[in-house]
C-alpha cells in the first residue's frame, strides 16, 4: 500500500471515529436531558442526536454513515447485550436512514452533493424527509419486534422528535459557520 493510501486510510478510520464518538455522546447527552420527555420505546418528542446523524451523513456521507452505525450498535449493546438481530438492524436504519435521505434529495431533489447553494428551504425539505423516513423505517421495525403498540401514532411523534432535533442542530452548525466566516473575514482585514 503506498503511503498516500495509508494515510487516506487513517483519515478516513479517524473520521469514522470522530463520528462514532460524537453520535454516542449526542445520544448520552439526549438521554440526560429529555428522557422525561419519551413517548415510547425509541421515541422521543425532541432527538437532537438525529440532526446530528443527519449532518455528518451531509457533510461525511460515508465516515458519517459507518460512524453512526458503530456507535448506534455500541449504544444498542449496552441496553440488550443478547439481541443481536435487534440491535444490528437498529444500527443499520440508524445508520442507513440519513444516507438514504442524502441520496433521495441528490438524485430526485437535485442537492448538490458538496452542499453549494443549500438554502433555508432546501434545509427544511431535507430535514422533513429525513424525519418521515427515519420515524416510518425505525416504526416499522420495532412494530415487527413487538416494541410498540401504535406504529403510526408512534412514528408520527418520532417524526416530530427527529424533525426538531434535525433543525436544532442544523440551524446551530449554520450559525457556528456563520460565526466563523465573520471572524475569518474580520481577521483577514
């Protein structure tokens, strides 16, 4: 392997893990502060680790993607350590839900895939159908594995949970780069 690759290699594995890291404490630190507020097994009124999954899928879509799937499976394995089938396909809609939403809105609702030009209404309609597909695929699945009585009741207030945490976090990723272009741009005078 020549050294170039090794060291795309490490970057991309650091990526991974830097990802990895941030979802599991994004979802900690949900657990902490809105647990109160779950509606049912794996639905909360207000996710903010699902804005989080969201933008390192926009911004790294696979280190992103892998990323959320180790920690989602690490985060799986310390509530049900023996359901493996679970807490693998858990892991993989967890992980799978933003990278499919990112492909739908680059193939059919024409984003750009380096994200130049996104603008408030291409957020919102992002942040919606990411919401609608994480809430009906995770609903869908813990309705198969019995973990919820009112799939669709249940599906509608994840959609809602995954909706605000989704634009909690985006709107604050946008005025932390705004912030940063200003202090750049004031720096460079």
């Amino acid at each position: 392997m020549q050294t170039q690759e090794k060291i795309n290699l490490h970057l991309h594995a650091a990526l991974v893990l830097v990802c990895s890291l941030a979802y599991y404490f994004a979802f900690h630190l949900n657990m902490y502060w809105f647990e109160w507020f779950e509606f049912s097994h794996g639905t909360n009124w207000i996710f903010i680790p699902s804005g989080l999954r969201l933008l390192l899928v926009l911004v790294l879509p696979l280190a992103g993607t892998l990323g959320i799937a180790a920690a989602s499976l690490a985060i799986n394995y310390s509530f049900t350590n023996d359901a493996h089938v679970y807490n693998i396909v858990t892991s993989l809609i967890s992980a799978g839900a933003p990278f499919l939403s990112r492909h739908i809105a680059v193939h059919f609702l024409q984003l750009n895939p380096q994200l130049n030009g996104l603008r408030s209404v291409g957020f919102f309609k992002l942040s919606v159908l990411f919401a609608v597909i994480n809430a009906t695929l995770h609903q869908i699945w813990f309705a198969w594995v019995d973990l919820t009585q009112n799939w669709l009741q249940s599906a509608l207030v994840m959609g809602v949970g995954d909706w605000t945490g989704t634009v909690l976090v985006l709107t604050f990723a946008s005025v932390v780069i705004k912030g940063y272009k200003l202090m750049h741009s004031t720096h460079a005078r």
